[in-house]
C-alpha cells in the first residue's frame, strides 16, 4: 500500500529556481535512500541532471536491477543491506516483500490486528551487510540527506553512520515504530536519542495509526498487508531531523555552512514545507554576509506560501499577516478580522 508519509511542498518555487540557474551543477545534493523499493521519492525530482546525485539501496537482488534499469541519470541502486558494520546478518522473509526485517515479526502483538499473515516471516536468509561509514569513504562521497525505511533497521545504519551524521549530512528521513512490535526492534525514543546526542532536531513527526480487529477496516480482507486507519493505536512515523544550521551559524560555526550548503538546506527545508526555516535560515545568512553573491531577498519570496491560492513577496506576505493577524473561526470556517470582532460585538 502507497501512502504520502509526510507533508511535501508540491511547488517548491526557490529550489525550482535554484535548479533553473544551475546552482547546484558543481557540488549536487546528494541523497542516500535506504529501502529504496520501488524507486527514489517524487519530490527530488524537481533536482533534475546534474544538480542531484541519488543513491539508494535495496536488499532485494531482483529489485535492484528492475529499478536500475529504468534509472534516470545520477540514479544508482545497490544491493547490500546497510547495517552497523560489515558482515551478514538473518534477513526475514515475509509474504509482504516490501515489509521484510533484519527483525523478526513479534506474533504476540502483530496478531491482534487484521490480515497481520502478511507480515509474519516465511523464510530467512542470509544477506550481506555494510556500514555507512565504509561505503561512503570507499566511494568518496558527502551525503547531505539520507532517508531510511528499513522496517526497524534504522538506528543500525545510523550506528554504522556515525561520520557521516556528524560530517556531511544535515538533514534524515526515517521511519520509527513507537513500539517494539519486532523482536529487539529500536524504537523512535532510541533513534531520537541517538540522533540529538549529534545535533539534529526533530522537525516533524506525522505518526500513523493502526486499529486492532475489532473495528477495523482490514478486518474482512482475504489478501493484501492492512496500511494506517484513522482510529487505533499510534504504530510508527517517518520523523524528519535537520540540523539547527541557525543556531550554528549564531554560534560562529560558520566554516560548517558554506554559500552551496545554506542553500540546499534552504532548498531541503522548502521541500518538506518548513518555509519558515528556510527563510529564517537565509536571514540569518545575509545577517553574516555569507550570500553576498546572491540576490537573497528574491529567494526570500521565492519561499514565501501562496496566500489565498496566489504567490505573493515575503513583505505583503507580513503586510497581510499584520493586518488579518492568525485564522479566526466562526462555525468551523475561517473569517477576515472585522468579521470575527462584528460577531463577537454581537
């Protein structure tokens, strides 16, 4: 089942800007993508050519080659399964591939919801395994971004990753599970932990439920995994950290930020609908003279929201806000100001 795990920009006009004026042809963002079954996210296509180097990984060997054949250019996948350090490990086989686990299934709580035979394991394999921190030295790369989605797996890579979070990459992607529904299976409270103690912070946390089987929607289905229900208990979530480059950036850590790296993060912050931050963040970069060779205030407005369906400059963007003020209600529908105080006048 395909679900929008978390809220993306679906017009990021700043990165299609900066895309458009071949700013990031020389030094591309580069995006690890762990559990890249079915191919690399949507929204890093608007990072086109040159201006992008994506590499995922997938430990199915047949998938690797179905995706890299239909590849786009600086799209690569590999078939390793990321982990801690290099080795093998079990892999657990469920009849939904895609949910298959370095853990293996917990049927004292996974039975409790519907059509949980899916994700009960059928086989185990032995499956390869490399660290992060290798594969990145070896091919001499500096990730920006790594999203995982690796069924609980995720804090292992991090663990093999340790350079890499405190180097190079600013900004993760990953899935969580509130609860160990998986034998051993680290939490969000683990991963949460770990990532902080390397200074990332959490800037968005969608979570996702599942109702057990008596009352949910599943409950009837002959075939097929059961996917998130509006009821039930909260499961797991694909939590978004970035590093606090503002913060950073006032503590004179300015080598960290360099012109190009405030600028995919700008970039990276828009496409995950922070327009807020991004745009404190290049605030912030004029503040110290560090865009002095970009007209910055444009890409202020680029970043900007539409207001009313329309796209408007940052400054009639506050003009309106100091005027209108935040959304007021009446009957569940958003009212201007003089409505509202005419209503409560009355």
């Amino acid at each position: 089942m395909s679900i929008i795990t978390q809220r993306i920009n679906p017009r990021p006009r700043l990165t299609n800007f900066l895309v458009s004026k071949d700013v990031f042809r020389n030094a591309p963002l580069c995006v690890i993508d762990v559990g890249a079954r079915g191919g690399f996210e949507e929204h890093w296509d608007c990072l086109y050519g040159d201006q992008a180097n994506l590499i995922g990984f997938e430990v199915d060997t047949k998938e690797c080659e179905k995706i890299n054949i239909k590849s786009k250019k600086n799209h690569r996948y590999y078939p390793v399964g990321l982990s801690d350090k290099k080795g093998s490990r079990a892999f657990y086989v469920q009849p939904h591939i895609a949910s298959s686990s370095f853990y293996e299934t917990r049927r004292d709580f996974i039975d409790r919801f519907p059509a949980s035979y899916d994700l009960i394991p059928k086989m185990t394999v032995e499956v390869s395994t490399l660290d992060l921190d290798s594969f990145v030295a070896d091919n001499g790369l500096a990730p920006d971004f790594l999203k995982l989605d690796i069924e609980g797996a995720e804090l292992d890579v991090f663990r093999g990753g340790r350079k890499c979070l405190s180097g190079s990459v600013f900004g993760v992607s990953a899935e969580a599970v509130f609860y160990p529904w998986r034998e051993g299976m680290p939490t969000f409270a683990d991963i949460d932990s770990f990532l902080r103690a390397l200074g990332f912070m959490l800037y968005d946390l969608p979570v996702f439920r599942w109702e057990k089987k008596t009352l949910s929607p599943y409950m009837y289905e002959d075939e097929g995994v059961f996917g998130p229900t509006d009821r039930g208990q909260v499961i797991w979530t694909q939590a978004v950290y970035l590093k606090d480059s503002v913060a950073e950036l006032t503590q004179n850590k300015t080598a960290l930020w360099p012109p190009i790296r405030i600028l995919k993060m700008a970039s990276v912050m828009e496409l995950y609908n922070l327009e807020d931050c991004a745009i404190e963040l290049l605030q912030k970069a004029v503040e110290l003279n560090l865009l002095e060779s970009y007209d910055v205030s444009q890409f202020i407005d680029l970043a900007t929201p539409p207001l009313h369906g329309k796209d408007i400059s940052y400054s009639d963007y506050l003009e309106h806000l100091k005027k209108e003020g935040p959304p007021r209600f009446i009957e569940g529908k958003v009212v201007s100001r003089e409505e509202y105080n005419a209503k409560k006048r009355k």
